[in-house]
C-alpha cells in the first residue's frame, strides 16, 4: 500500500506483473485512502497455482489440528492487538462509522476463536458394518485449493468467515477482497504472516472481479470457489467454475421482510421498540448490509402511525464522517453506488410509491465531498414495483401493509430472494408459526439484525447456497472420506470361475 507490495503470492509480497496500481476511495470526503497494486490476470494465475504447491507439497494441510487451532488463536490475539489500526482502515475504506468497525474487528476476532474451538473437537465417525475384522470411518479432509472473493460492505468480516474455517480445516487459498475496499485485508494477511501462516497457504491479489474473475474461478487447479457478493456475480461465477464441476458456495443479497402485527406495538413502550428495531434493522450502514429489513409488512390497524412514526425518527438520523463520533451512520462506498441508490428514489417515484421521507442528499455543505444519502422510506409500495423486489443495497426502506397473517406470511415469501426476515408480535404461537412459515436462512423474532460465529449463515432461493459460520461452515472447506479397512480379508467368492 502506498508504494510497498500488496500482492502475496507464494509467501513473497510483490507490485503486480505490469505495475498497475488502483487508488481506493474515502467515501467520506473523496480523498484517496490508499493507493494499492492492482494485480493482473498473470498475477491472479501465479497465486493459484502457489496455493496448488502449498497443498500438494506443503505441510499445512497436514499439519496437526491442534497446532491449525492454535494458529488461529494467535491471530485472533493479534486482531484484538491491532483493532484500533484496522478499524481504521475499515472506516477509511467503507465510509462505516470506526464504532461499527470496532463491532466488526470483534466479530472477525470471534470467528477465528470460534472455528480454532470447533476444528480442535472434531473426530472421525466409526461406523459399525456388523464385522469385527472391518475398520469403518469417516474422516475429514481439506478439500483443497479455495479461492475467496469478498464484498466491499463488511471487507474483513465477510472474508474472515472464508478464511478461518479454511485455515482450520487446512486448506490453502487465495483471497481477492473487493477492489473498492482493499485496504484491511492487506493489512490482516500481514497480520497472519506475522500469527506463522506458513508461505503459499493465503496468497492475495487484489482488483477488478471482472479482470481476474475468470483466471481465479475457471483455473482446474481450484477445489472451492466461496463467494459473497451481488446476485448476477453469482451467476457469472457459478457458471465460469461448472466448466471444472468446481464446488462453489455463493452468498448473495437479500430482500429482507420485517413483519410488524400490530399487537408487536400495542402499549407506547413496544410500538417504541418496534420502530426502534425496524429503523435499525434498514438503516445501519446506511443500508448496505446485506440483511437489512428493507421491505416493512406491517398490520393495517397501526400502519399509518407507524409509518409516521419511524418517518420522525428517519429524519433525525445523524449521517456523517465515519470518524466523527457524533455520526450514527457514514456515507455509500462510492458515487458510482450513489448514483444506483438516486435511480432506484427516482424509480420508486415514477413507479408511484408515496416518498415519505429522505429522497435527497443532506444539505450540509460540510459533507458535499462524500457520497452520503438521506435515510428515504417509501409507503403505499407493493410487489409490482422494482423498489420492493430488487436489491437497491441503500437507506431505502419500502413498506406494504397487511390485514391477517396468512397474508403477512404470503408478503414475506414474495421475493425471489430468501437471506433474513424479521417478525414482531407479541403472541408466542403466531410467532413460532409465522418463523417456521418463511423461507429465509435468518428469522429473528421479536429481534433484528444479530447473529453469532457458531450458527449457520445463508440464503434461501436466489440468496445463495451453502452455508457459512456455524459447523456447516467448516464442513464447506472439507470432503468427507470413507475408509473401509478390512483386517481379515477373505475371496469375495462371486465370481466361480
Ligand atoms: P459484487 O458482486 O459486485 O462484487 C463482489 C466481489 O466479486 C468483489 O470482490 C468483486 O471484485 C468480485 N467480482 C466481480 N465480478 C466478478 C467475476 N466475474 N468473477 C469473480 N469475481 C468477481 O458485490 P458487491 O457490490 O461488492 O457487494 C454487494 C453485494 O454483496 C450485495 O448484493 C449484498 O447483498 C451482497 N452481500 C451478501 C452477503 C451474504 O452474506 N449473503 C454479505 C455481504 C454482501
């Protein structure tokens, strides 16, 4: 960064093969956070193809659990040591305000924590076959070369839910964080040199996904393709890895219900929570997160109020400079992103949702750098507009009401998508049945937003397949092996002749 090498590849920092170099955007103010190697197709082939060595021919993916989970542990100390200088860099990188970065730099911590646990209590399975002379196990094994492509809204977090179960599970890899947001995981694969990550088992390039996404997801050397990102990436990628019937994982949006009954809000303390969570749950990164509530379901009966009140408390929304501790939200990633977020407003619009709220940019001359978008609910929306089914990825919540709950239920299935939904209500039995009723990776109840290292994390429908976090998500990076040992061997006696 800033004139020393940013690609890893086979254990040596190096500038990329022509000397390209891309700068990355403070969406805060426009200025230039880091300037950073951008790698070419050559460097993207070279860093498989280290991975490929360090998997045949290294020592990691036999390396003793016990040492993998001890690794691990050692580099979520070192987070905790660094969490101030790479929340930093997160902040600068993504516009998020440094205590989200902060929350981030845990999170990250506690995945690396998790997985160093899960990885040092797994055991083979003894099956019985019914024959004393027969040794019958499963045994895990790392499935190889992995490589990981990560989105720009939680940089490290999303690419540390790759890597710490592929480490722990003793794979090898090569990890491409989004172009936008480099910076952090420079600075983490420093970091894991540094825990003893031995040379060639994370190799690092960064830049364009459209560049380097063939040379990475198409190379027959690649094991696992785990990708999170946009739906039509997905596509690509799932396409591009099924010419080598590659094993790929995708986690891609989301266009998450929040269903509000009105007995959710039916004395002045829960209405207020249930606006609480409900602004939260759209609004917290100014909407780039992928399971934001960005489609509110809620009951006729309170619907107006509702809406007018979460509208007030829109409006108070503090958005500002990430490094101000007085912004409870920072500005999109970019104005290429802006601009997409303007058209979906302009969309809704024309499409005749009732703008409630927001629609513009802040007025403040102080953040006229930044790429920064007002909080923006739209009422009176249903399923016809694009508003309501199609990711927009930005501080835009829309809402459409419901009178019972089977139509609650049928709104919240409504989408193509299926990564997180919400529900509040106040009645046990309705809310065991309406969670049970959806068809998202994620339902909280009464609750949004939370999640924790030790459960699974992933969509239904066009959300994606496979899982990450919790045990599933280090089952992604190992094959299952069957080992049937006889001790006694006699002539199978099938064929006479
Ligand atoms: P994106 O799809 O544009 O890019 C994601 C990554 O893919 C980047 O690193 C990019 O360089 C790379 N890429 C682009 N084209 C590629 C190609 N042809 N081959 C290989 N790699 C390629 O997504 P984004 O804009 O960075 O992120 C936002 C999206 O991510 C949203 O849709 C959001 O919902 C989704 N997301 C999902 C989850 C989840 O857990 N399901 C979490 C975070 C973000």
């Amino acid at each position: 960064m800033n004139g020393e090498p940013d690609l890893c590849i086979g254990g040596a920092w190096r500038h990329a093969s022509d000397g390209g170099t891309r700068s990355s955007i403070n969406p805060a103010d426009g200025s230039v956070a880091g300037v950073v190697d951008e790698a070419t197709v050559e460097d993207a082939r070279a860093a498989v193809a280290a991975a490929r060595t360090a998997f045949d021919d290294g020592t990691w993916p036999s390396t003793p659990v016990i040492e993998r989970a001890a690794l691990l542990d050692r580099v979520a100390d070192l987070l905790q040591r660094d969490k101030e200088s790479l929340s930093l860099l997160e902040t600068a990188d993504t516009g998020k305000t440094l205590a989200e970065s902060r929350i981030d730099i845990d999170d990250v911590t506690s995945v690396f924590r998790y997985y160093a646990k899960l990885v040092g209590v797994q055991s083979d399975r003894l099956v019985d076959v019914g024959d004393a002379s027969v040794v019958s196990r499963v045994v895990r094994e790392p499935i190889g070369v992995c490589v990981l492509i990560a989105p720009w809204n939680y940089p490290l977090l999303q690419m540390s839910w790759k890597i710490a179960p592929a480490l722990a599970a003793g794979c090898t890899m090569v990890a491409k964080p989004s172009e936008v947001t480099p910076l952090s995981t420079i600075a983490f694969v420093h970091l894991l040199e540094e825990a003893g990550v031995p040379p060639g088992v994370v190799n690092l390039v960064q830049g364009s996904g459209a560049v380097l996404g063939d040379a990475l997801t198409g190379d027959p050397a690649v094991d696992f393709v785990s990708f999170t990102g946009g739906l039509a990436t997905g596509r690509t990628i799932s396409r591009v890895a099924a010419e080598h019937v590659t094993k790929v994982a995708v986690e891609l949006g989301g266009k998450n219900p929040h269903i509000v009954f009105a007995d959710a809000a039916d004395s002045a303390e829960s209405f207020d929570m249930a606006v609480d969570h409900v602004l939260t749950g759209v609004f917290l990164h100014s909407g780039q997160v992928c399971s934001a509530g960005t489609r509110l379901i809620v009951e006729e009966s309170i619907a107006d109020d509702f809406v007018a009140a979460l509208a007030e408390r829109a409006a108070k929304i503090r958005v500002g400079n990430g490094m101000d501790p007085a912004s409870e939200t920072g500005p999109l990633v970019s104005e290429q992103h802006r601009d997409k977020v303007e058209a979906y407003v302009a969309l809704g619009i024309s499409e005749g949702a009732k703008l409630v709220v927001g629609g513009e940019r802040p007025s403040d001359p102080a953040l006229a750098d930044g790429s920064y978008y007002l909080p923006t609910i739209f009422d009176r929306c249903d399923r016809t507009m694009r508003i309501v089914t199609e990711e927009t990825f930005g501080p835009i919540l829309t809402v459409e009401r419901f009178t019972d709950e089977a139509e609650a239920i049928r709104l919240g299935n409504d989408t193509d998508y299926g990564l997180a939904a919400g529900v509040r209500t106040s009645d046990a039995a309705r809310g065991e049945r309406v969670v049970r009723a959806l068809r998202h990776g994620t339902v909280w109840l009464n609750d949004f937003g939370y999640y924790t290292a030790a459960a699974e994390w992933g969509g239904f429908g066009k959300s994606g397949n496979g899982r990450e976090l919790g045990p599933a998500g280090l089952a992604e990076y190992q094959e299952m092996k069957h080992i049937w040992h006889n001790t006694a061997p006699m002539p199978a006696g099938w064929f006479k002749g």
